[in-house]
C-alpha cells in the first residue's frame, strides 16, 4: 500500500493592510423636501429621527454592478496597483437583484481583474466588516496576494416608495478598499457574530421590500453595537482611548451618537471622530463604512496612520468589525 501523500498548505504574510480606498455614488440628490412632495413626511421630521439631510438615488439604468466596477477601480488606482494584479474580488452587497450570475465576477471582468477568484457575500449591512476580515485572512494565510472588497447596494430597488419607514432612510452607492501585505498589522481580527433570533425584525416582505421593525433594530443596535466594538478593540490589543476616528455602520445618526457616546464612557476620547456620513448619503448597506471612510479621508478628517475603529450591523442580524489603520 503506498503511502498517502503529504498535502502543502500556503502560508502568506504576517500581516495585512488596507492599500487604497475608493467610492461612488449617483449624481441624483434626493433632499427630505423632495420626499415631503411624495409622502406624508417633513424635512423636521426625518432630520430629528434619523439626522439625515440628503441622500443619493441610482438612475433606473443605473446598476449595482456599475457603481461596484466604478468604486473598485477607483481603489486599486489609490492603492497603486494595475487591475490585473487584483486576485480576489469580493462584493458585499444584499440587493443585487439575481443571484446567478453574481455581481462579483462581472465587476472582476469590468475592472481588469478577469482571472480573480469572485464572489458575492451578504451580511447585510455588516457586509463590508465581514468581506474585510475575510480579506485580511485570504492575504495572509497565502491564498490571496491582493484582495479587493467593494460594498455595492442599490437599495432603491428594494424599498416600497410609499413606505415613509425605509424611504426616507436608504439610498444607492459604493465603497471599496485593497487588502495587502504589509511589515505591520493594519487590519486587526475581525469581532463578529450573529443574532439569528432576530431574524425577522430585518427582512425582505414578499421577497420584494425591505421591511424592519425600527424601535425592536433601533433598540438592539444601541445596547448591543458598543459592546462588540469593545471587543474589536480587545482583539486587536488597543485600548479605547487610542481611537481616532470611529465609524459605525450609517443606519441612523441616533445610533451613531449612542454608540459614540458608550465607547466614551469606556474611555475614548472627547475628540474622537465619529462618522456622520448618513446626514448627506443616507443608509447605503454594505457600502455605508468604505463610503465614510472615503469620504472622511477625502474631507482630511480622518488621516494616514489614524486608527479607525470600524463596526456593521444589519439583518440576520450580523455584525462584525475591526480596528484599521487609515492608508
């Protein structure tokens, strides 16, 4: 009986970084005015319930696969890299209207990045954290050399426009960033999990519109969201207080301030960042984190070498996030 061969596993890098970040987001601005003509509903009234000011709508003809393809060619440009060093792509994202083919491979193609292993991957609006910390992990353990992640959601096409719960709140864009190697850890281990007792409190009804029970989410969100940052935090090996800038998942600028205001009374710091990028783009999803972290960096509130504490929440519900270094 000959003897049973001995198998090799890849070994990568040490440690990972993000290389370069990129977004996108429609030009058609949809102001709370321009609701108030549809629905019953008033710029007041969402401004003091969800903080949100404005937001970006997709063209009908405008696709999900081509806000991913413009986000993540506008990260591999920051990152420094041609399209076809790109080996990985994964795309986040819970709107994509089939499931086959996936948007993943299409962007893969688009870009430049034709060969690249491609899949979807839907945590909802934790998808970006999840798609991060699945990156990080592909780099370093050998199976990947450079690994785009594009949050991409045209979330238009699934809210019920006569629904002043959810249309007032979701919105259409993109945000990508380039997982590589680096000679320091730039992305810390990934806290996450999931709460599957909630499933129904975030769900598509009739397999057609987004449907949440808002106080049961809004609830969850603000006692349970800290609690895993925390964790992200301890992961890592850093403490509160070394935070710069922290960017929750953009579902609603209340919960944003809430978890703020727990990590502070943990020990971050008065003069912490905290995103606010829902207030001109609204709940994009999975692409609400890399679309403020974009933005953020563009507007110089978050600089290189800032460290940035990332976490998503949303349906299933899941949750991940993780400490970042800013590129």
């Amino acid at each position: 009986m000959s003897q049973r061969p001995a198998l090799r596993q890849s070994q990568g890098p040490s440690a990972t970084r993000i290389l370069g970040v990129g977004s996108f987001q429609p030009e058609k601005i949809v102001t709370n005015d321009d609701l108030s003509q549809l629905m019953d509903t008033s710029d007041q009234w969402i401004r003091d319930r969800v903080g949100i000011i404005e937001r970006r709508f997709a063209e009908k003809d405008e696709l999900l696969v081509d806000m991913a393809v413009t986000a993540g060619s506008r990260a591999v440009a920051d990152a420094g890299l041609e399209p076809s060093q790109v080996d990985t792509l994964i795309l986040p994202n819970c709107t994509m209207p089939t499931l086959i083919p996936n948007a993943a491979a299409q962007v893969a193609e688009r870009i430049g990045a034709s060969q690249a292993g491609a899949f979807d991957l839907n945590a909802a609006c934790a998808g970006f954290c999840y798609g991060l910390g699945v990156a990080s992990d592909l780099v370093r353990s050998g199976s990947s050399k450079y690994a785009l992640v594009i949050g991409a959601e045209k979330l238009t096409d699934s809210v019920d426009p006569t629904d002043r719960a959810n249309a007032i709140i979701f919105a259409d864009g993109a945000g990508a960033a380039v997982v590589g190697a680096a000679d320091e850890p730039g992305i810390g281990p990934v806290a996450w999990g999931s709460a599957g007792d909630l499933v129904d409190t975030i769900y598509m009804r009739e397999g057609k519109y987004i449907y949440q029970e808002g106080q049961s989410v809004f609830r969850w969100a603000t006692t349970q969201i800290a609690p895993i940052a925390l964790r992200a935090l301890e992961l890592a090996g850093v403490e509160p207080s070394d935070v710069d800038v922290l960017i929750p998942h953009q579902a609603n600028l209340r919960i944003v301030e809430a978890i703020a205001k727990k990590l502070r009374a943990k020990g971050a710091r008065e003069d912490m960042v905290v995103a606010d990028d829902i207030r001109y783009s609204g709940n994009t999803s999975s692409a609400s984190i890399p679309l403020a972290l974009d933005h953020m960096r563009t507007a110089g509130t978050v600089k290189s070498g800032d460290v940035v504490l990332m976490v998503g929440f949303g349906a299933g519900l899941s949750y991940a996030g993780q400490v970042v270094i800013c590129p």
